[in-house]
C-alpha cells in the first residue's frame, strides 16, 4: 500500500471533540508523530508506532514524517486543536518545500480540528462573533517588537483578539508586557477572557476587565480571548455570558 501522511488536530482535549476524519485517520495509522503529550493522547495498539518528540524540533519531526510516508508508512502527524494554527501543519509544508522533489508528490492531507481559541469562546458565550485575530505571544521564532505591532494594530482596528502561548516558565514577563501595552490603549473595562485546560477536568474559565487582570492568570495552558470595545458582558447567576454583537455602529 502507498504510504501517506495526515496532519490532524486533536482538539482541545476532550476525545469529544476529535472528529471522526480524525479518528479514521489514527485507526488507519501505523505512525504517529507529535509533541510527546499530544502523542500520548493516541491509545497504544497492536501494529502502531508512537514517535515522540520536544516542542522544539518542529522541523526534525516533519522531516522525519515525510521521509516515513515516502517508505511507504501511513503517518499522521498530530497537534493539539487545529493543526493549521500555531501547530504542525505549517512545518510539514515548509519541510516539504526545502526537501527533495518526491515530497511533493506524497498524499498529505491536512485534517482540522477544534482550535482552543473556539473552545474557549464556546465557553464563554459568542466573544468572537464579530471580527477578530489571533496572535500568538510567543517569541521563540518571531521578535518581541513584531508581537507588539500586531498587538497595537488589531487594537487600533478594534479586532477581538484571541491570545496564544501567553506566559511560560522561560519567558514569564511577555505577557505581563501585553498588558502594559493592552492598558496603554484600551479602556480599563476592556473584557478578558482567562480559559485554562478548555474540555478538560482542569478547565477555569474566568471573567474580568483588563483593570483587573494580571501575568498570573495565564500560562501556557491558557487562551486569553480579548473583547473588542463592543463586547458584551451579560450577568446572571454563575458564569456571566460574554459576546461581541453582529453589528457596528457606523
């Protein structure tokens, strides 16, 4: 049989919420290539191997997926939430660019999953149901000063924003330096939105304007979803509902 590769998104966490492409995809693997926890998420059987690797050999692992599927191999690639965003999908094309001709030629198929910035927002309620963005407040492969353009510029374009890889051990003050810039030009009652371990028996979920956030509410494991001036708080008894309205005032 010809070997193939799929890069597939996981989802958040909860088995729930795999779709079943996805799931068809790791019954008919005989590889499995990831991020040693999202590997671990894939049940060990009979005719599977598990490969698993550090975060920061992105291209180590799509060079090595691609030249398993070349041999023939059926391997699927995998990404917690959505593989196109902030995942594995981009490295696997890129490698694939660099590498030798025959890559181009392999079946790769990339399989979408439920990405934590709209598990995070199904949560809360509709808090990106206007325009928004997504940035990823990591710095390990872009600088400091790009993150913050963009920050400053979807503000200024009063985008929702839905932020990833907030706060880590390695680099604990990039998003306390967010929230300087957040607090530099936007209102305090600005809506954020803390969404920890999203599907999850870890989930929090935790409401607060931008006067009340700080560093310490985020880590790695956490979405920051960012209101625009038109999101909405709706109270009520327990979680309050959050959502940006269809509409904008001209």
């Amino acid at each position: 049989m010809s070997g193939w590769l799929v890069i597939a998104g996981l989802g958040p966490g909860n088995e729930q919420l795999v779709t079943p492409e996805v799931s068809v995809a790791l019954r008919d693997a005989t590889d499995i290539v990831g991020y040693i926890p999202y590997v671990r998420r894939v049940a060990p059987r009979v005719g599977l191997t598990r490969h698993e690797s550090d975060n920061r050999v992105e291209l180590d692992r799509a060079r090595n997926a691609l030249e398993m599927a070349a041999a023939g191999q059926r391997v699927v690639v995998v990404s917690s939430g959505d593989p196109g965003v902030f995942a594995m999908a981009s490295a696997v094309f890129e490698a694939v660019e660099a590498g030798p001709p025959h890559w181009r030629d392999l079946d790769i198929r990339v399989l979408p999953g439920v990405t934590a910035m709209l598990a995070a927002a199904a949560r809360a309620g509709a808090p990106l149901g206007h325009d928004f963005c997504a940035i990823n407040l990591s710095d390990n492969l872009k600088p400091w000063q790009v993150i913050e353009k963009r920050l400053r510029l979807a503000v200024e374009a009063d985008f929702a924003m839905a932020l990833y890889n907030p706060r880590s051990s390695a680099r604990p003050e990039g998003f306390g330096r967010m929230l300087h810039i957040l607090h530099d030009i936007c209102e305090p009652k600005r809506v954020l939105i803390f969404a920890r371990a999203v599907s999850t028996p870890e989930e929090t979920l935790r409401v607060v304007s931008l006067a009340e956030a700080t560093p310490e509410m985020a880590d790695m494991r956490t979405v920051v979803l960012v209101g625009s001036s038109a999101t909405r708080v709706v109270s009520r008894a327990g979680s309050p509902f959050v959502y940006t309205p269809r509409s904008v005032l001209a």
